[in-house]
C-alpha cells in the first residue's frame, strides 16, 4: 500500500463527509454539523470497542495514523478557517450588525477577557478538588482557548434558529471577532505559561492591538481593493476569482505579517457581502458568487465536523480527565453567562435586544472547530493530555446538545413570551 498523500487523506474525509452526510439527511435528520460530529464520534468510538474485543485488530491505530497524518491544527488554522470566516462575514447584514455595534465590542473583547479568567480559575480549583491539578498559568490557556464562539457552529445555528435580525446579526458579528481576539489571547498566555516571554501588561496590549487591529486594518485594505476591482468590471468568473484571491492571499499575508488572519477575513467579508454585492455586483455576478461560497461553506463545514467528532479516539479517557471535562461543560456555561450577562445588564441603556438575548447569546454560544485546533497545537505533556479532553468535552456538548436544541429553546421561549402578554392584556 503506498504512502497516504494529502490528496488521499482530503479524499477519505470528502467521501465519509459525503456518506455519513447522506446518512444522516435520509434517516437522523439531524442538523448538518450535530450529525456529522455525532456519526464521526460513534465511529470512533465503535473502533476503539472493535479494538478491544479484538485484540489482534489494527483498527483505531490505523485511524490514529491518519487523523494524525491530517494535522488538524494546522488544515484548521492556516487552511480552512479563511474560507469558513469569509463565506460566514458575507452572510452577516451589516445595518443589523451595526445596530448591536456595541455589544458585539464588548463581547468579543472584554467578554473574552472575563470568561478567561472566570473559566482559569474556576478550572484550577475543579482540578486541584480531582487530584489532576493544572498550574493556574496552564488554566488561562485552557480559559483563552475554550472562550471564543466558534464562528462556523454559531452561524450554522443562526441560520436555523427564528430570531430578531439584529441579535442574530450580534451573536454572529460576536462569534466572528472574538475568534480571533481569542486566539490572540491565547497566544500570549501560552508564551507566558511556557515561559518564552515574561508577563507584561504593557507588552502583551501592543502585542493584541498589533495583531488585532493590524488583521481588521488589512482586511479593510483587501476587501475595499477587492471592491473597486469588482466594480470596475461586470464578469463573474473574474469576480468569483478575485473574492479567491481575497481569501487565500489576504490569509497568507496577514501570517506573514503577524496580524490575526481571522479578524481580517472576517473584515472582508463583510465589506465585499454588504457594500460589494449592493454596488459592484451585476445580479448574474451576484448569484454565482453567494451560490459558490455556501457551497464551499457548506463542504468545508462537513469535513470539519467530521474531523472534530473522528479525533476523539485520540483522547487519553482516564476517569479523572473525563469528570474534569464535565466539570468544564459547567464552568464555561458559567463564564458565558457572566460573561455577557454583566455587559449587557450594562449597556440596556444603549440597546435593547430583548429577553431572548441572553438565552441566545448563552445557549446559542458554541464552541467549536478553532478551539479544539488550539488545544492541539499545545505541546505534548499531561497537562495537554487533560486539557484536550476537556475541550472536547465543552466542544461536544456545545456543537451536540447545545446546537441540537436551540431552535426549540427559542421557539418556547417565544411560545411563553405570548402566553404571558395574553394573561396580562385578559
């Protein structure tokens, strides 16, 4: 058997993606992401009991070779994440957005910042009470990394779940800033925590306003540069290619250039789905280009999920690493919560979205693919070993319980909301 290339390992993923995606529509019908991730984890764990009632089999190593072959963090961070950003930004109304400007500020900065320190510390006395304790320094990481909305799930959700444009609009411009805020924070710490660079408040500020505002300055330049080039011209092949090269060329220079990549993606997006698809577009040109980037949405949302439900066979499931994840499925509900519970009790004043707010931003809150690429960019050690189980645990509860259930959630709170204005109007 010859060796397994790139294209052999994208390959196998399109066609699990496609079967257990076909699977899934004709007889779960769950929604996409849930039941991909279900199925990926099934299997996996179907391989590791087929393993163990065999012994002679090969079976979950062989998978373990290949998803290691795969490298998550990196077909994530530097491959996929571009594309996923973008097709999300273009999705996202910027009038809607602009009216929840402020909360979506605060959230993706500030609230980022407090779930990381709630969920830090509340995780290094759930570890220190379970006898697996992580060093304080290694808890932050763990709260940088777990913090962030994951764009691609929260999106997926918003499509489906009936709420009002604005706080859609806000749970989604939430989820594709504060990304790459988290990531930002998450590298600091890890610095810090692996002792490559000494804590400084002042250095670690330039640091993120560097790479944050650098990576939303260079999408403004590409997604405006992009913009006149399209309206310059009616050919939507062109057009098409240029939101291409928008994509993969911005992602590219914002790493060279050490600037967030997701910030300037998510950037672009928006300009080019709201200012150039309103100014600079023909309708044909209009039609090819949104057709052809749900559809790369749409593909690269299944092999994701896929991946995030096959690499569970990779965790080390010791008891006490598997109760540390549950406790952090508590611990980051928790954070969440306060986390945007606080700034919007803050700012009622500046902004009303509602009551369903807080349950949407909650609950609607997922974590997701970039998470778990994080957790498995740490260095090898123990305390990798029980951090990556419990981004899976948060991970799977988020993408599956979370995800499976916020429609229903919104629609009865919905559903009480009118019954108590008909008692109150008897």
């Amino acid at each position: 058997m010859h060796d397994l290339t790139a294209f052999d390992a994208a390959a196998i993923l399109i066609v699990l993606a496609a079967l257990l995606g076909y699977l899934n529509h004709v007889w779960l019908k769950l929604p996409s992401t849930v039941g991909l991730t279900v199925m990926g984890a099934v299997a996996s764990v179907l391989v590791v009991l087929y393993d163990r009632a065999l012994p002679s089999s090969m079976l979950a190593e062989n998978l373990t070779a290949f998803l290691s072959g795969v490298d998550f963090h990196k077909t994530l961070m530097e491959g996929m994440l571009s594309f996923l950003l973008f097709a999300g930004a273009m999705h996202v109304d910027w009038q809607d957005m602009h009216k929840g400007r402020w909360p979506i500020l605060v959230f993706s900065t500030v609230g980022v910042l407090i779930s990381t320190a709630i969920v830090g510390f509340l995780f290094h006395f759930l570890t220190r009470a379970l006898g697996v304790e992580v060093p304080l320094s290694w808890c932050f990481v763990f709260g940088a990394l777990i913090s962030p909305t994951d764009p691609v799930a929260v999106m997926g959700v918003m499509k489906r779940a009936s709420v009002p444009e604005t706080l859609q609009a806000t749970v989604a411009g939430e989820s594709l800033f504060n990304d790459g805020v988290g990531v930002v924070v998450f590298s600091i710490l890890l610095a810090i925590a692996m002792g490559t660079e000494p804590f400084s408040l002042a250095g670690a500020t330039l640091d993120f306003l560097h790479e944050a505002g650098g990576g939303a300055l260079l999408g403004l330049v590409s997604g405006w540069i992009a913009y006149r080039m399209m309206r310059s011209i009616d050919e939507y092949n062109i057009e098409v290619l240029i939101s291409l090269a928008v994509v993969m060329g911005g992602y590219s220079l914002a790493m060279a250039l050490h600037v967030s990549g997701p910030v300037a993606m998510a950037v672009a997006g928006i300009i080019i789905g709201n200012q150039g698809v309103a100014y600079a577009m023909s309708d044909t040109t209009q039609d090819y280009l949104i057709k052809f980037w749900a559809l790369v949405d749409e593909m690269l949302n299944a092999v994701l999920f896929l991946l995030i439900g096959l690499e569970v066979i990779i965790l080390a499931l010791e008891a006490r690493y598997v109760l540390a994840g549950f406790g952090a499925i508590l611990i980051a509900l928790a954070a969440r919560i306060i986390s945007v519970g606080l700034p919007l009790r803050a700012m009622r004043g500046m902004i009303d979205m509602g009551p369903l707010a807080l349950p949407t931003l909650v609950w609607g809150g997922l974590r997701g693919g970039i998470s778990v690429a994080l957790a498995l960019s740490l260095p090898e050690s123990e305390i990798r070993a029980e951090l990556l189980v419990a981004t899976y645990a948060v991970v799977l509860f988020a993408v599956v319980v979370q995800g499976g259930t916020i429609g229903n959630l919104i629609e009865r709170i919905k559903a009480r909301q009118m019954l108590d204005t008909e008692i109150s109007n008897l």
